[in-house]
C-alpha cells in the first residue's frame, strides 16, 4: 500500500517531473514517462479512465532496471493533446500502435488498468503480432449493462460541465485504504481532462462488449483482480480468464478497483515474474524523429 510518507513525496515532485513527449505521425502529442535499461524487455502502461502516466508512479519504483518500462498519457487525459473526437478504444490501439512506432517498439508487454485494459485488450487483437504479453488489471469482457457503471454516468458523467468541481472527482476517485495526500495527487490529473472527454471516454466504457472477441488475443495473459472491485465482479474475470486461451487470474485479497495504488509493491512483484517466464529479448531502436527527451524518472 502506498503510505502517506511515500503519497507525500510524489506530491512533492509532480511538478517538477520532466516529462518526455512523442510526437505521432497524426500530430497528436502524447507525454510519457520512461525507464530501465535499454535493452530490457519493453513493457507500455496504460492508466485507466481520467487518469494520466501518473498512475504507474506507485509502480515504477518498484520494478528493476531490466524492464524497460513506459507509462504513458493517452489522448484527452493528463496533459496530452484533447482532440475533438476519438475517444472509442479503436482510436486509443491506433495510438498505442502509432506511440510504438514512432518509439521504435517493435513488440512489448502491453498492460492496462481499467479503461487502459481496455485499450490493451483492443491493441492485443488488432496487432497480435506486437503483444509478447498482456497485463489486465481491474478488467472485464464488457460493461454493457453493469449497474455500478450506469449509476456513475447518470449520477455525474452524464452532465459534466467545465470547469469539472474538484468535489466530484474527489469522491470518483476515492479509496479508503489510501492516505488523502495521494488522492489529491490523482484528483490533479483527473481535473486535466475536460469534461467532453469524461463523456465520451464513459460512453465508450459503457457501450463497447468484446466478449466475442476475445479468442482473438493469443498473447500469454495476466489477469489481475481485487476482491472488493466493485466495478468488476469475479464472474468476469472468470469469463476473461476462459476466453483468453492463455490467461492465468491472480487475486488480490482485500483490494479494490485500482490495486496497483493500493498494493504497488506486490503488483510490481506479479508483473515481474509475469515478464520473466516469458523469458524474451527483445532488441529496440529509438528513433529520433517525434521524440522530445526530458530528465529520466
């Protein structure tokens, strides 16, 4: 669990992080984050829904120089470019395509919390080829019909206006096994997000079912879930865990929706072993081209 120690000292350096920007080919502008040995196995992060590459800040500490790991801002959140439309999670794989390209990724882990899972979920069957391994964290095959989802768009989401009131997303993102200083960090970055992008990144969320997809990812899968989520019910992870040929489900006891805050250690650990029995090296190329470098994490 992140201690209020440690939620203190992040706050105290999320301003001053240099972060670096790739430029894709369509001009969007994404900031990323990035760090590891160069030869390590490239590992991407993906935050969930209103979140930034802030929300592996908890994790990176933890994993060794032999990941060479990337925490990226996807479009709208964070301080990423806000285009007007496309925010449906075709649009979010091209990026992460586009990101990998413009990085000279040829193939990595790819892993996602929520939304982000979503998005990994989505890149892993429309470029198999790229995916060594998929990480879901707080995951499911849909939300279509989910009542806890409904009830967050037609209590607030739904009628979102800017400037967004710090209260709401204060009570979105709260977690009561995580100290205030760390909520407010979280609250920060989900503020950068203007309140066309909550609506349509929702409705997204709500609408899109790849339950019949899923037999396309062939990727080796990890599957990691609290069991006080209350976004994503056991059942399904079960029906991930099925679909998926190669997928194994690890359980957090006690952890919620964003367990990678709550437990950044033992996640860190999971993903760990999860990389090394894949047992790959991967030689990259960076390309100069639509990189601007800033100061290491």
């Amino acid at each position: 669990m992140v201690t209020v120690q440690e939620a203190q000292v992040m706050r105290q350096i999320a301003p001053s992080v240099h972060l670096k920007t790739a430029t894709l080919p369509s001009g969007l502008r994404l900031p990323y984050v990035e760090q590891g040995d160069s030869s390590g196995l490239p590992v991407v992060l993906l935050h969930g829904f209103s979140d930034s590459w802030w929300s592996w800040a908890p994790v990176l500490p933890h994993l060794p120089a032999s990941i060479h790991a990337y925490a990226l801002s996807q479009r709208g959140h964070g301080d990423a470019d806000r285009p007007a439309t496309g925010y449906r999670f075709e649009d979010f794989a091209a990026d992460l395509a586009a990101f990998m390209d413009t990085l000279g990724l040829e193939r990595a882990v790819i892993g996602g919390h929520s939304m982000g899972s979503y998005v990994a979920q989505r890149f892993a069957m429309d470029h198999p080829e790229r995916v060594l391994g998929l990480v879901l964290v707080g995951s499911a095959t849909t939300w279509q019909g989910n009542p806890a989802i409904t009830e967050i768009w037609e209590s607030g989401i739904s009628t979102l206006t800017d400037p967004i009131d710090p209260r709401f997303v204060g009570e979105f993102q709260i977690s009561p096994r995580l100290p205030q200083t760390f909520i407010d960090i979280a609250v920060q970055e989900s503020l950068k997000a203007p309140a066309r992008v909550w609506r349509e990144a929702w409705q997204a969320i709500m609408t899109t079912d790849f339950s019949a997809d899923l037999g396309q990812i062939t990727a080796p899968t990890l599957i990691v879930w609290g069991d006080q989520d209350s976004l994503c019910p056991r059942a399904e992870q079960d029906a991930l865990t099925a679909a998926i040929a190669d997928a194994r489900l690890v359980v957090y006891p006690g952890a919620g929706h964003i367990l990678h805050w709550e437990e950044p250690e033992h996640f860190a650990g999971d993903l760990l072993t999860f990389v090394d029995q894949l047992n790959f090296q991967i030689p990259t190329t960076r390309p100069e081209e639509g990189i601007n470098d800033g100061d290491r994490l």
